[in-house]
C-alpha cells in the first residue's frame, strides 16, 4: 500500500537524522584514527657480520635462492613431480594454511571493533482479547505497540587509539602466519627433496650389496671347489662363507632401508608417489643422475636473511608486540562509548511515522575513568614492554640462527667437492687392491685373508662415496633451504 503524504514527509525527516547520525559518527572517526600510543617501530640493527666466514666468491652470474622457484633448482623431473605432490597433499602444510584463515579471521574480528555496530530493528506486538474481556462482547485483535529505527550498540570512540592498537597487533600476527606458512613449504620442498635423495642412495646401496655379494658367491664357489679338490683349507673356506653372508645380510639391510625410505615420501606426499617411484616403465633415477643447480650465488651480503619467511614472521610478532605497548598505554585512560538509537513507535501503523507523536530516539554515552585499578593497568603496560623484549630478542636470535646455518652449509658445499674426489681415489685404490691380491691369491702368493680384506674394504669404501654423495646432495638441499627457499611457481611442476 502506498504511503501517505504525511507519511512519506515523517520517512523524509526519519532520513535527515539518520544522515545526521552518519556525519557525527564519520567525523568521530576521523578524529579519534590519529590518536596512537604505539611507539615507533625500528628494526633492530643485524646482530650479525656483513659476510659469511669462508664463503665461496659471488657468482657472475645465476639467482638468489628466495627468487629461484624449486623446479629450476631441481633438474629431476620426477623429484619435481613429488615435490609438486607433497606441497598438494601434505597435512602439516594444509594446518599451517588453515592457521593462516584463522588468523586472518581473528584480525578482520579486530577490524571490525573499529566501526561502530549499526542495526535496524523492527518490533510488531499484537493482542488478542478473548470475549469475556472484551467491552465489546466480542473477541479481537489489537496491535499493542509498533517500532522500527536503527541503533548502535556499546561503540568505543577510539581517542587514545587502543582499538587500533590491538587490531594492529592482530595485523602483524596474520601477517606472521603466513610467513611461517612460507617457512612450512619451503621445509617441506627440502624434506621431500631429502627423502628422494635417501631413496636413491639406499637402492644404490642395495645394487652394491648385490653385486658384492655376486662376487663373494662366485669366489666362494671358487674356493669351495679348491676345498673339494684339497688344494685349500677349511679356513679359507670359512672366510669365503662369511664375507658371502655378511654381503648378503646387507642386501636385506638395505632393502629395508630402501622400502622404508619410500615409506617416508608416501608420508610427506601421499600414496599416489607410488607411480613415479616404482613405475616399471620409466627408468630409475640414481643418485649419480640426479642434478641440482649448485652455483647459487653464496657471494651476497648476510642482510639477504631478511628475506627467510622465518625471519620475517619474527619480525611480525616484533611489531605485533609493540602495537600491544600501545594499547596497554591506551588502556590507562578515560574510556568513553556511545550507546543510541533512532526511530519511530507507536500503537498502529496509521501513528507509525508521525513525528510529532512517534519519533523516539535515545543517546547514552558512557565514560570509563580508570582509578583504582591503576597498579595492574600499569603492570599490563610492563608486561606488554617486556613482551616486545623478548620478541626482539627472538628475532634477532632467529637471525643468529640463520647466518649460522647458512654458514655451515657454505663451508660444508666448499669441502664436499675435495672429499668426493678423495673418496672416490679410495674406491679406485681399494678395487686396485682387491684385484691385486686376489691375483696373488690365484698365484699362491697370498692366503685368503688378504683377499678378504682387500674385498672389505673395497666394498666399504664404495659404501662411503654412496654415503658422501648423498650428504653433499642434502648439503645443496639445505643450502637452497637456508637462503630464503624459493618462490613457489606450480605451474612448472608437470
């Protein structure tokens, strides 16, 4: 039903209060966001030395580790594809995502504080009279009372920046969320880079094992027959015996170790890694076919840790808790809120938006003078200035950790190469050996056990450049983790 004149005036002048209402509170606003008792933010100096000790000379040419995405790090395509997986199905990485939706939520809760809460309400009472109640010997319904306006509930004016503060505070801890979800996929990549790496170096292991036992079963054949014959003793037998087993304990051992690494990648990227890791039709990576890119360009001043999520989510919580120094002096003031409304009641809709008899409105502000409760306001205060203490401690304690990590990585990239080399001479000079005397063995220059023992420490020392190639692998894993990770870029990943 369309409204009155009188109506659609008294509507015409319920508009004019609220447009009223809305210019005092915008004009409140803005006066009170100046006001803040949060000290100035400084960045603590780097607790730190400018350079790395030992560190190799910066490259001509290549990316920082924080700009290279892990695919252009990583050759493997198949490692590529696991790591693709584990960033996709992992459940530490879906928490640390969900946390940051949490905190995210928790800081627009914050926000909101900051605006008052406006609501539009609406209020029908009716009354039913029963006959024998009624002066008119009849029963009939009667409306009782009618409202319709808009209120705002408890709002703070902000003066001395309290709200503001801890929505603040809540903005850096967001924001450190999601830096530790950054630090959470960029441990992740290196752990599934890590167990890719374990796997390959105990199938290598497991050939090893076979192929040593192979020997040792055909030079056991070769003295069980000379035994037979009488042209050796039980001794020579028995030794023969017992590198055999001792070969073939080792196949199973690192069988296990094999199964149990890929365990560990179904772990961190779920079961479907079964497909690349066990496809019979693609060929099976080795260790010594894995690449990395090792010329990361180490030459780079120590400030390049900035950039570590890890660092950064420190420093976050550094300024969420110097926004809390601000709100705890904020909370020793005068605290002053605003309660009202504005609208119309009446009897019946034919009163409703009469404003001579029906405009109602209400106007409650309430001040809050802090007295007797001054000791733990300022106990708060201290507590809060202690709080952002410890969190400059940590930061800098995060970045101490950083530069140390770094620097054990850089010194242990520069020394692998020189051990590599001197391992692998040692698997040349120890297969050396064993041919050798086992050439004196077949001429009856030698006993067996020289031949046992030149076979031992063959087979040890090739267990070694297996052992040393995976440690440099995960050497350049961590390296790549500790400089800053790497920007995620999963469109390279098929």
């Amino acid at each position: 039903m369309p409204l009155t004149t009188h109506q659609s005036r008294s509507m015409r002048y319920f508009n004019f209060h609220i447009k009223i209402l809305t210019a005092a509170l915008t004009g409140v606003m803005l006066f009170t966001a100046a006001c803040s008792f949060v000290p100035e933010y400084k960045r603590p100096a780097m607790p730190v030395a400018g350079t790395w000790p030992d560190q190799l000379p910066a490259y001509a040419a290549g990316q920082a580790a924080a700009d290279l995405a892990f695919q252009d790090y990583f050759s493997s395509r198949i490692l590529n594809q696991i790591i693709a997986m584990a960033l996709e199905n992992n459940r530490d990485l879906k928490v640390a995502l969900l946390n940051i939706d949490q905190a995210k939520a928790a800081y627009q809760i914050k926000k909101s504080d900051e605006l008052p809460v406006v609501s539009a309400s609406t209020t029908v009472s009716r009354e039913g009279i029963p006959e024998d109640d009624s002066s008119f010997g009849a029963p009939y319904t009667t409306d009782t009372a009618m409202e319709v306006g808009l209120g705002i509930t408890s709002y703070e004016l902000d003066f001395f920046g309290r709200i503001k503060s801890l929505s603040q505070s809540a903005l850096e801890s967001y924001l450190a969320t999601r830096e530790a979800a950054s630090s959470t996929r960029i441990a992740l990549v290196a752990q599934a880079a890590d167990a890719y790496v374990n796997l390959l170096a105990q199938r290598k292991l497991h050939q090893l094992a076979r192929k040593t036992y192979k020997a040792q079963k055909a030079t056991y054949n070769v003295i069980k027959t000379q035994y037979d014959e009488g042209a050796t003793d039980q001794l020579a037998l028995a030794q023969a015996a017992t590198a055999t087993q001792s070969a073939k304990t080792s196949i199973y051992q690192y069988k296990r170790l094999a199964a149990q690494a890929e365990n560990a990648l179904v772990y961190l990227a779920g079961p479907g890694v079964y497909d690349l890791i066990r496809a019979p039709a693609t060929p099976f990576e080795t260790i010594d076919d894995i690449g990395f890119l090792t010329q990361l360009p180490a030459g780079l001043p120590s400030g390049i840790l900035l950039a570590r999520p890890d660092i950064q989510a420190a420093e976050h919580e550094l300024k969420a808790a110097n926004a809390d120094i601000g709100a705890a002096r904020a909370a020793m003031y005068p605290t002053i809120s605003l309660t009202g409304s504005l609208g119309f009641a009446g009897q019946g809709l034919s009163y409703l938006f009469d404003p001579s008899r029906s405009l109602s409105w209400e106007f409650s502000p309430n001040v809050t003078i802090p007295i007797f409760n001054r000791k733990g306001l300022k106990a708060s205060l201290a507590a809060a200035t202690a709080g952002e203490k410890i969190a400059a401690a940590r930061y800098e304690g995060v970045i101490q950790t950083a530069f140390r990590e770094v620097a054990d990585q850089l010194v242990a990239r520069k020394y692998y190469k020189y051990e590599l080399d001197a391992q692998n001479a040692l698997v040349s000079a120890s297969r050396d050996a064993y041919n050798l005397s086992k050439a004196r063995y077949d001429n009856g220059i030698d006993d067996f056990l020289t031949v046992l023992d030149s076979q031992r420490g063959l087979f040890s020392a090739e267990q070694g450049a297996i052992a040393l190639k995976q440690a440099y692998l995960s050497n350049l894993i961590n390296l790549y983790k500790v400089m800053g990770g790497g920007k995620m870029d999963l469109s390279k990943a098929d």
